[in-house]
C-alpha cells in the first residue's frame, strides 16, 4: 500500500488485502526461517533477502502452495520441501 499514488488506489489495494487470508507464525517459525538461511548458507547458496527465508518457512508451516516472482524461494527449495511455483519472467 506504500506506493499508492491517490486516495482511489489505496482503497482498491485496501479492500483486495482485506479479502486476503493471512497465516500466522509462531516462534518455531522464525527458527525454522533462520535455519533455512544457515544451511543454505552451509552449501554455498544464499538468498537476497532473509525475509524470503521467513515467507517460505510459514508456507511450509501452512502447507499451501507459494507462488511467486522471486528466484530465492527456487533456490530455497533445493534444501527445503518447498511447495513453490515461480509465475511470469
């Protein structure tokens, strides 16, 4: 929502994430997401951003299917049981 440019966008981008369903983590998740950044990191890969280590763990915590644009949750499934799908270019 931060790069709404009028009142008329931030209500669209407003009302499409209040539809949205959000999961929640717990403790175990943020473990999880730092362990996946360890041993990717133990096998010579790493990911631009730790935050993606968080959102992969929670979809695995969920089980749900994440879909993306972000080649670190491909990267991310080569040592996690990853459920992901890489939409576009």
């Amino acid at each position: 929502m931060q790069g709404a440019r009028d009142e008329k966008e931030w209500d669209l981008l407003r009302e499409q994430l209040d539809a949205q369903v959000y999961l929640e983590c717990g403790s175990e998740s943020w473990t999880g997401a730092a362990r996946i950044y360890f041993d990717l990191r133990r096998v010579g890969k790493t990911v631009r951003s730790p935050i993606d280590c968080c959102i992969a763990q929670i979809a695995m915590d969920h089980d749900v299917l994440l879909l993306h644009c972000d080649r670190d949750f491909e990267v991310i499934s080569e040592v996690r049981p990853l459920r992901q799908r890489r939409l576009g270019g």
